[in-house]
C-alpha cells in the first residue's frame, strides 16, 4: 500500500502519440505513487499498450512528457532499465533456449538479479526448467514472460495482460504473487482485461478509452459512482413476461437467463417491482441482490464515451 512519503514512480503527462497520423493517444496524464498497484483498463485498441511501450521506453511518444523514478524513458539511459522490469503481450524467444537459460541470460543483465530458482519455483516453472521455448504452452510462456520481467529486481514493474491465457488457479497464484510483491515495496503497472483481477489487486485504476483517461480513482469509487444501480434477480413462481417489468419507472435493463428474471436498476426500482409482481399474481423466490462492481462502472464510463 502507499504512503504519506512515497514518491511517485511514474508520472505522465499529455502524452500523445500517432501511427502514420493517425493519433491513438491524443492526451493521457496519470501518475503512479511508489508501492501501489496501478490498473489500465480499456475496451480493445484504446491505447494501453501504447502507453505502457512509451513508458517502457520501447515506443518514441509524439508529444507531452514521462518519468519513471525521475528519468526519462526516451533517454535510453542505462540505469532506467535497472528499475523497470516490463512483460509485454507477446514475447517471443529463440525456440531452443530453455525456461533455466532464458531466466539465468536475463539474470545476467541485472547488477542484483533474483535467482533464477527462486523465480522459478514461484512461477511454477520448475517442471519446465529444461524445456525449450517452442514446446511451452501459452500459459507457460506467459508465466516465463511474467518471470523474466521481475527476475532483475525492479523498483517498478509493468504487466501487460499477464493474466490472458492462464488457467484459474495458475491467474490466482500469480495474484497471489503481485500481492507479496507490493508488499515488498514494488509498484506495479498493470494492464488488464479482467476485472476481478483490477479489484482485487488494484489501489488505483484509469480507464482508458479512445486515447483519453476517462475515468481514474480506486476501484471502489469508480463503483460507488454507479452505486446507484442494482441488479435485482429472482425466480418467478409462475410465467411472467418481461416487458411488464420493462415499463416499470426507473428499470434499466431486464433479462431472463434459465429460469431467472434480472433487473437492473436504481434503489428505488425494488418496491415498483415487487409490487408489480403481487399484482400479476407472481411471487419472487430466491432473490438475490448485487450492488454495482467495476465491471458495472467500467460499462457505463464506455457506453457514456460511445454515446454522440
Ligand atoms: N505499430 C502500430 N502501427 C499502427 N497502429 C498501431 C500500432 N500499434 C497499435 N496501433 C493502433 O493503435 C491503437 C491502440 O493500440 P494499443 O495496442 O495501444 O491498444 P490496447 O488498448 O493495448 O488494445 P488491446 O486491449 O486490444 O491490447 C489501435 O487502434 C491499434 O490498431
């Protein structure tokens, strides 16, 4: 968790950047305090990766202004790459070069690496130590990638989708492991698609969209600024037709998935319903109610975007 003293780790300000004129980051500010957990989320192609690469120092930005610990990724300077550990989408390695070669190579590069054991066997990888990398499945190359970001001890380390592709239990030990790493004092810069992954782990996420922050703040209060919707969710005693509770004041959204009924809507749509549902004779069994989530106010920030 961060602190009063901690210092920011990142710090972007307007950046910018275009493909071939084609502007995909038209002005994106946010920083990242010391030992936090930093999410971008974002609907496909809105630009994380963008961002990540400039900050890693892999993408020259066409406009505004990044540091990382106080130095500037664009400068190539050598001690950057001490500090910042980056995994990225899609790693590629020469297909003979074993999961032991590939961490103890990457080790070498470091002045105070982690050993390439103690990696291992925290990511699981022990088994593969002397398989080559062509003959990794996804979710063991993704868990390479994620080893060989932090096999150098960095101060800061970016993930991209490190997650995609792994197993359930195989994602929640690499949680699990995230956690143990802020509690040693990393920052992390996650890129995400999940969002149980973001509200679990994050203290803080921006939600990109078209190039912008559209939203930035810790997942609870990005839920809370939706708070006023619910989803109340029941099963019928006898048939009903929804469009009867569709026309009911305040009722968002209603869908029928099995054999229950989900409304969704503000606080004040429960008494409509049910009263509603007396008069038609039905009774609600096994109601169930759910308060708005990230997943919910990630839905609305791009829908609101989307809408002319
Ligand atoms: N090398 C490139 N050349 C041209 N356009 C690119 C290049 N890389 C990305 N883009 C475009 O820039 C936009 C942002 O891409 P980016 O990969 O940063 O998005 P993203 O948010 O990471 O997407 P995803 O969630 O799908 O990984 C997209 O429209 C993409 O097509």
């Amino acid at each position: 968790m961060t602190s009063d003293t901690a210092e920011q780790a990142i710090t972007v300000e307007h950046l910018q950047k275009s493909y071939h004129d084609r502007r995909v980051l038209s002005d994106v500010s946010f920083d990242v305090v010391e030992g936090e957990i930093f999410g971008l989320l974002g609907p496909n192609g809105a630009g994380k990766t963008t961002i990540v690469e400039c900050i890693g120092g892999l993408r020259r930005r066409g406009g505004g202004s990044i540091s990382v610990f106080g130095r500037d990724p664009a400068d190539d300077d050598p001690e950057l790459r001490d500090v910042l550990g980056i995994q990225l989408q899609e790693s590629a390695l020469p297909d003979k070069l074993t999961v032991g070669e590939a961490l103890t190579l990457y080790a070498s590069f470091y002045p105070d690496p982690q050993s390439p054991d103690v990696v291992m066997e925290r990511l699981g990888l022990g088994p593969q130590r002397d398989t080559g990398f062509a003959k990794l499945s996804g979710g063991q190359k993704q868990r390479l990638s994620v080893a060989l970001a932090l096999i150098g001890r960095p101060r800061v380390a970016i993930l991209d989708e490190l997650t995609t592709g792994l197993d359930p239990q195989a994602r929640r030990e690499v949680w699990s492991m995230l956690e143990e790493l802020r509690a040693d004092g990393v920052t992390l810069l996650l890129v995400s698609h999940f969002m149980e992954e973001a509200q679990r782990l994050c203290d803080r996420v921006a939600i990109i969209d078209g190039g912008r922050v559209v939203a930035l703040d810790s997942p609870g209060a990005l839920a809370a600024g939706v708070d006023t919707l619910h989803r109340l969710s029941f099963r019928p005693t006898r048939p009903l037709d929804p469009a009867v509770l569709q026309q009911l004041p305040g009722v968002g959204d209603v869908y029928t998935s099995d054999d229950r009924i989900t409304v969704t809507g503000p606080d004040a749509m429960f008494e409509e319903v049910f009263v509603s549902l007396r008069a038609c004779g039905v009774g609600a069994q096994r109601v169930r109610v759910e308060s708005a989530d990230l997943e919910d106010a990630f839905v609305e920030l791009i829908n609101r975007e989307e809408q002319p």
